[in-house]
C-alpha cells in the first residue's frame, strides 16, 4: 500500500459544536434572530485546519453522548452532564446540512459515541495507506495515536488546535498513548463521571503502568506496593477498575467505511453560511474560493 499524501480530517462534531456554542455570544444570530454561534465557531475552526493541513477529506462523527454500553457497565457514566442548552438544539440539527454544503461527509451511529467512529475511521485510514487528523476536546482519543495518526487537540475556547503526537502524550501523561484507558481508569476522569481508584493521581498512576506495564499487570502487583493506601486502592477496586478501563476503552464500528478523497467546495460552502446571516465568513469563504486549486 502506498501512503496517502494528504491527510484524512476526522472531526469530533459534538466538541466542536460545543466548544464553539459556550466561545461565543449567543447574540450571533442569523436574519430569523436564531443563534448560530455554534455554527459559526465550528466552521471557524475547521476551516482553519483545512488551511493549515490540506485534507484528503472531511469527516464529522456524531453519536449519542453516552452510549448505552457504556451506561450498562456504570450507570453514572456521563449522569452529571446537563441537557443540551435549547439554543444549541437547532444549530444541531443544520450542522450536518451545513457542513454538507462544504463537501465534508457527517457520520452517525445511534450505538457508539462519536470518539470510537473516529478511532473507527483512522484505523481505517491507516490500514489503507493513509494518515488521520483527529480534530476534537477529548483527551480519551490520545489513546489513538500512532506515527500515522495524531490528535489535534482543541485548546480552550476557539483558540485553535494543538498537535498531539506520541512524545506529546508521553510528555503529558507519563505513559504511551496504548496506556491511555490503563491511566484514566486508574487516575480518574471526572468529565465522563469516573471515579479512579481512591487516593491515586497523576504521577501514581504514571509510575504504576510504567513498572507494570498495564492496569491488569499493577493489579497483580498490589500485594509487592510498599504504600498501603496504593495496595488497598489496587485490591478492592480491581474488579471497577477493570470496568472503568473497559469504559475508557474505544470500541470499533462496524460499517465504516474509508471515505474518498473529496476537496473542500468554498463556493457552496459561502452561499451556505452567507443564508444564515454569517456574512463576514461568507466573504472570507468566497475569498477562499477565488484561489488557485480551490472548487
């Protein structure tokens, strides 16, 4: 197989749009006074990486925001998260037409979460040949990175977008990016509701996979740990902590399928924004639209 030279975009369409939604006022809003801040922010930020990157193609994965396997195996997984705000409801709806208008393709699955599609279609990516973008807030696709595949991880707000590589991880995390559900189940997560296991942080964590190699290998190991709050922490929480690593754990998607390349079309994506008030991107779409190679 011969690799691709340009990379496949796999956007996180949930932290996009949410990130965007809680960046920006609210009073941005088209002809009709709905809001599109959430619009507005997405498309900003995409565009940006489309710029800086040069896609093969566009892809945006949504799903549920818990999926119901995960609530099998622990109820409060997510239980503390609030509804969607009502002014994000139909911003929801449009974005998949929306992003339509600019060639992307959207993916949905009604049984997994939109991280595992992502995982899903960087696998397939780099079994093909090819190398993935993964643009999204969740630090649980850290576990997905490889030589052919990074994270850019979405910093606070809309400032854009870090590069995730393997050293970054290591760097961040003390562990590989195939440690990564081994280190939240032990540390912790509390964005998705879960607990760790008691009295155990980063650094612990850290040094625990690093001289046992895996969450089930330090568990085997509690009985040698010198610290008595570590030993107990391991051995009456193993069966929960294998589950929360089971949680932490991307799950692949059946059906997906390895999109073609496809070039970002700005002339319809500018008409697009340009009906829903957003006039200021519209002429900096169009701007785009007029350069060399562009559709």
């Amino acid at each position: 197989m011969t690799a691709h030279s340009d990379p496949l975009l796999v956007v996180d369409a949930p932290s996009v749009l949410y990130r965007a939604f809680f960046a920006l006022p609210k009073t941005i809003t088209d002809d009709r006074k709905r809001p599109v801040n959430a619009l507005l922010g997405a498309l900003n930020m995409v565009l940006q990486v489309v710029s800086d990157h040069q896609p093969r193609a566009v892809v945006f994965c949504f799903g549920p925001d818990a999926a119901e396997y995960r609530l099998e195996l622990y109820p409060p997984y997510h239980a503390d998260r609030p509804p969607m705000p009502d002014e994000l409801v139909w911003q929801w709806a449009q974005a998949p037409e929306l992003f339509a208008a600019f060639g992307w393709t959207t993916v949905r699955d009604e049984t997994l979460e939109a991280d595992d599609l992502l995982q899903s279609l960087a696998d397939k990516e780099v079994q093909a040949g090819g190398r993935a973008l993964l643009l999204t807030g969740d630090r649980d696709l850290f576990q997905c990175v490889r030589d052919e595949v990074s994270v850019l991880y979405l910093r606070t707000g809309v400032r854009g977008a870090e590069l995730i590589d393997a050293a970054e991880v290591e760097r961040r995390y003390g562990v590989p990016p195939a440690l990564v559900p081994d280190f939240i189940a032990l540390r912790g997560d509390p964005s998705d509701g879960l607990p760790g296991a008691k009295g155990i942080g980063e650094k612990t964590a850290a040094e625990l996979l690093r001289r046992y190699g895996s969450l089930e290998g330090a568990i085997e190991g509690a009985l040698r740990e010198r610290s008595a709050r570590v030993r107990g922490a391991l051995r009456d929480s193993a069966d929960e902590l294998r589950m929360f690593k089971d949680i932490a754990t991307l799950r692949p998607a059946k059906g997906v399928r390895r999109p073609r390349d496809r070039a970002t079309n700005y002339a319809a994506g500018a008409r697009a924004v340009r009906e829903l008030g957003m006039n200021r991107l519209g002429a900096r779409v169009e701007q785009q639209a007029g350069e060399p190679g562009a559709r």
